[in-house]
C-alpha cells in the first residue's frame, strides 16, 4: 500500500484497510524503537504551530529525530511573518521550499486542506479548529488495538463533543470499525448533527446520554475529553458547564474490571489524579504510543518504510 506524498488531513479520507496498514506500520515502528534509525537522514520536517501543543509538536520533532530526520518550524503565530500580516498561502508555498513534509495546527476549520492544495510536499494535520485531528485519532487506535486486540468495543466518549475535534474524529473511525458508541456530554455541547448523521449512516450502535455513572457501568473504554474553553464563543457558555463531569477512583467501583480509561490530554479536573494509580488508566501509555504512530506516518508519506 502506498501511502507517498500523500496528505494526512482528515480520518475520512482513508478507508479500514488503510487505517490498518498504518496501525501494523506503527507496529512495527515500535518494535525498532531501541535500534537506530535513519531511515528520514537527510529529510526535514517544517512543524508550523499556530495554536499550543505539547504533546502532539513535541512528538513529530522526536518522531522526526529518532529516523535521523532534522526539524524546523515555529510553535506560535506571532514568530512567523503571518504576524506581519503573510496568509496562510503564502506561508505554506514559502515553507514548502524548505522542507519535506509539513504538519500544521491551526485555529481555523480546513485551514490544513487548504495547505495541502497548495504545498508541494505531503501535509498533515496536527488539528484545525474543531475539525478533526487525524493523528490523534490513530494513536488512539492504535492504544485500543494494543489493548483489546480488537477495534469493535463499545466506548464511551465523554465531554465536549461539540468542540472537539479529536471525538469527532474517533467516532466516525470507531464506527468504521463496528464499534457501539455512548455519546456523554453536557446540555448544549452533544455531537454536531452532521457527525452523528455520519455515524448512523455508517450503521453502529449510537447512545446518547448526560449520564457518567451509567456509562462508566457499561463501557469497555472510556474515552475522557476537557471542556475547551478555548473554543467557546461565549465565556458564559463555558461558566455553565465547566467541571460537569469527573472521573473518580470511586466513580470506577462499578466499572468492568477491563475498561481502559483514555484521554488525549491535557486534562484539568475532569480526571483525579487518582486514577492514574488504579488499572484502568492508560492516558500516559496514548502518549508513548504517539511516537511508533508518527514515526510510522513520517516514513509513508515520504515513501521510505
């Protein structure tokens, strides 16, 4: 399967088929991780932050590092000429001189598609507004795949599914896969119609519920997000549902003993630290697996698994 020069902007545009070849070369990524690598010598890797990150940025430069590759890039707007008044156009064609494959986070909904139909080297998305967030979503896979050993789990997906990018994103991939999803969320932030018109259409089993404690009771994997402050128009909107719900080591009394509780971080209160002590965390492991899963993205784009 060949994945070169290809852009990686939204999990919709690959099939089950491809979403697993890349899970297997993640996979074997992993396996190398104590040898040395050189497979990107020679290759640069333009990393181009326009909203925070650490852990999705830190990992593409160490991903990029470990296959001997070089990184260059910023990690806010205001160190870029956009700052100066430069469009996103013009930003994308002047880097694409510099580098081998670009990956971008920006504020603005389809602000990566719009730079891969201009760049002239791969592009992949690190997260564009409330849009989707591709790379997360395949390391998540990836963590439920090492986990379960399968994909068709039922999960429940708790938080803002208004805003979030990274849920609407692992919904419709989950569902891909057969998974049956509970959809967990304050009044007023539940999943955007069109996302879950997405997931009917695919023909999986869909819940929606305000109900924590009933969905911890039932769910093999528990998928935890924040509620993003940063991406209410309103700050009185966040003032109403900020802290609506937290996972507790109590709350988990009723759990199965093999749910696996996830979260794509950071977190602020919506998990107590507790619970990273009990058998049921593995947030720390979504981490670690995002390197084998960028490492392994990095190679298939640039044609040199």
């Amino acid at each position: 399967m060949d994945f070169t020069r290809r852009d990686i902007i939204s999990i919709r545009d690959f099939s089950k088929e491809e979403i697993e070849y890349i899970l297997e070369s993640a996979a074997r990524m992993e396996a190398r991780l104590g040898s040395k690598l050189n497979l990107l010598e020679g290759k640069i890797l333009a990393c181009l932050f326009f909203e925070p990150s650490t852990r999705t940025r830190l990992s593409f430069e160490a991903a990029m590092k470990r296959l001997g590759g070089r990184v260059i890039g910023f990690s806010k707007a205001g160190v870029a000429s956009i700052a100066k008044g430069e469009n996103l156009t013009d930003t994308i064609k002047t880097v694409t001189n510099y580098a081998d494959v670009i990956v971008i986070r920006h504020p603005r909904e389809g602000a990566a598609r719009l730079a891969a139909e201009v760049s002239e080297v791969p592009v992949i998305n690190a997260g564009d507004g409330s849009n989707q967030h591709p790379t997360q979503t395949l390391l998540d896979l990836y963590t439920i795949k090492k986990e379960k050993g399968r994909l068709d789990v039922k999960a429940a997906i708790v938080g803002d599914l208004k805003y979030g990018r990274t849920v609407h994103s692992l919904a419709h991939a989950l569902a891909m896969f057969g998974a049956s999803l509970i959809l967990v969320s304050p009044s007023g932030l539940e999943m955007p119609p069109e996302v879950l018109a997405d997931l009917l259409e695919l023909g999986v089993e869909v819940k929606e519920s305000h109900n924590l404690e009933e969905a911890v009771s039932e769910a093999e994997v528990l998928y935890v997000t924040r509620i993003q402050k940063e991406r209410f128009p309103d700050p009185e909107e966040y003032e109403k549902v900020k802290g609506a719900y937290k996972v507790t080591r109590e709350m988990l009394a009723s759990a199965r003993k093999d749910l696996i509780v996830m979260h794509p971080l950071p977190r602020i209160d919506e998990i107590s630290p507790e619970v990273d002590l009990t058998e049921h965390a593995r947030y720390f492991q979504q981490v670690r697996n995002g390197l084998p899963v960028r490492m392994a993205l990095l190679t298939l784009v640039l044609g040199v698994e």
